[in-house]
C-alpha cells in the first residue's frame, strides 16, 4: 500500500508541474497589448509559391529590398577536401603475429580506406597540376606564335612602306629632270632668238651700204 500511494503521489506531484509550466507558457504569450496566437512582434508573411523561375527571382529580389541596409549573404567558397595528416608517431603498429583481435581487421580496413583516399587525392593533384602545365605551355605557344604573326606582318608593312617612299622618291626625281630639260629648252631657245635678231639687225645696215652711189651724178 505504501509503494502504490507513493507512486501515484508522484505522479500527481509530476502532472501539476506540467500544468504549471503550461500554465505560465500561456500567460507569457497572451501579453496584453498584443493579439492571441502571435508570440513574436513580427508579422506573418503569407505563403506565396513560386510558380517559375523568374517569379522565384522577383521573390528574392523584394525579400532583399524590403531591408536593403541589411547585408546580403555570401556564402565563403568551400575548402578543398585533404587527407588527414600522417601522424608523427605510430602506437598500435600491426603485426604478422598470431592472435589478434576481432577488431584488428576493421581497424585494417579503416587504414586501407584512408591510404586508398590518400592516393586518390595525390593522383587527382598530379592530374591538376599536370593539366595546369599544359595550359600555361599552350599560352606559351599561343603567345609565341602570335608574336611570330605580328613580326611577320610588320615586315611586310614596312616593305610597302619602303616600297611607297621609293616609288614617291623617283616620281619627284623624274619631276625634277623634267623641270631641269624644259629649263634648258627654254634657255637655247631664248638664245636662238636672240642671235636671229641680232641677224636681222645687222642684214638692214648691209643693205643700205650697198645702195650708197659712189659719186654724185652731174658732178665733174
């Protein structure tokens, strides 16, 4: 009889603990000054689901707004997974004597699934490195051969450059003699005239000396 009236003491001792914290839950979220059913000052925001992709967006996009001093998340790039360290000094080395434990081969197995990851991620480096090698080796020859274009095409400019100032050279060279023969035309031209006036200047006075009677009729 002691034992049972213990026990159900103890659980009516244990159900009035749980109406009173109950009781003084409610109390704490029915405050006056504020509406039942609401334990926070915020207010409910209705359901709205997207129904594409760009509705989605416009979502977000009034979600930041409504707060726009409010900074905007941005998750930190994720680490590259690496093995665990190899430990500096080994304990537990195993052993080829008899009479190991039941648990010595999964402590095997774990080893072996660590060392088989270890050499995954040291191929998958090599393979990044190597592929980074052949990039920089491609710019190289990318790079090369550009320079190798360019050179190319710059020789050739400056031929038709030199070409141009050559063909620009003889054109006033050829200008210049024409200059040069019309000015020595013009000067054994000049010349010419000048000694058929002479010419005719002095044929006039032969002339007349010709004419003059060497006596005068009527004249002993």
């Amino acid at each position: 009889m002691s034992l049972r009236t213990s026990g159900s003491s103890r659980r009516s001792r244990k159900r009035t603990r749980t109406a009173r914290k109950m009781a003084a839950h409610t109390q704490k979220n029915n405050k006056p000054g504020k509406p039942p059913g609401k334990a926070s000052g915020k207010e409910a925001q209705p359901l709205i689901i997207a129904k594409s992709p760009a509705e989605e967006q416009r979502l977000k996009l009034e979600r930041l707004m409504r707060n726009p001093d409010k900074l905007a998340p941005i998750p930190d790039r994720p680490k590259d997974w690496k093995p665990r360290a190899p430990p500096e000094f080994v304990r537990d080395v195993m052993g080829s004597s008899a009479g190991a434990g039941s648990g010595e081969f999964h402590v095997y197995r774990h080893l072996r699934r660590r060392e088989y990851q270890r050499q995954d991620f040291l191929d998958k480096m090599s393979d990044h490195l190597n592929k980074d090698d052949d990039y920089l080796e491609k710019l190289e020859q990318n790079k090369q051969a550009a320079d190798e274009r360019t050179a190319k095409r710059r020789k050739k400019r400056e031929k038709l450059k030199q070409k141009k100032m050559m063909a620009k050279k003889a054109k006033l060279e050829s200008k210049n003699k024409d200059g040069d023969g019309d000015e020595k035309s013009s000067d054994s031209s000049e010349e010419e005239e000048k000694k058929k006036k002479e010419e005719e200047v002095e044929e006039p006075e032969a002339e007349d000396d010709a004419e003059a009677p060497s006596f005068i009729m009527g004249k002993n």
